[in-house]
C-alpha cells in the first residue's frame, strides 16, 4: 500500500470519527437537558416533602405536648 493510500485511509477514518464523536456529544447534550429538566421537579418534591415534614413535626409535637 502506498504512503498516500495509507494517509487517505487514514483521513477517512478520522471522518468517521469525527461523525461519530459529534453524534455522542449531540446525544450527551440531550440527556442533559432532560436530566436538568428532572433536577428542576425532583427539587420542588424535596420542598414540599420537607415543608409537609415541618408542619407534621410542628403539628404532632403541639399535639403530645398538650397529652404528655
């Protein structure tokens, strides 16, 4: 095989990864976004778990106070 042969083979494959590199970044920036999506709903259930949490604890210990 010739010296030019082999850099012309070797130029095609860098083209096909680099095809394939930009497709995984396409795809990693995707599942961040919807990841980040996710983020954004899981932290307003955390708040409202832990404000419902406060006003149980709040409540409940008003509660046994009065009886205990």
């Amino acid at each position: 095989m010739t010296q030019r042969r082999k850099l012309e083979e070797h130029r095609k494959n860098l083209g096909e990864i680099r095809g394939i590199m930009n497709s995984m970044k396409t795809l990693a920036y995707i599942e961040t976004r919807k990841l980040a999506r996710f983020l954004e709903s899981q932290q307003a259930m955390v708040a409202n778990i832990e404000a419902m949490a406060a006003y149980c604890f709040n409540f409940f210990s008003q509660a046994l106070s009065m009886y205990g």
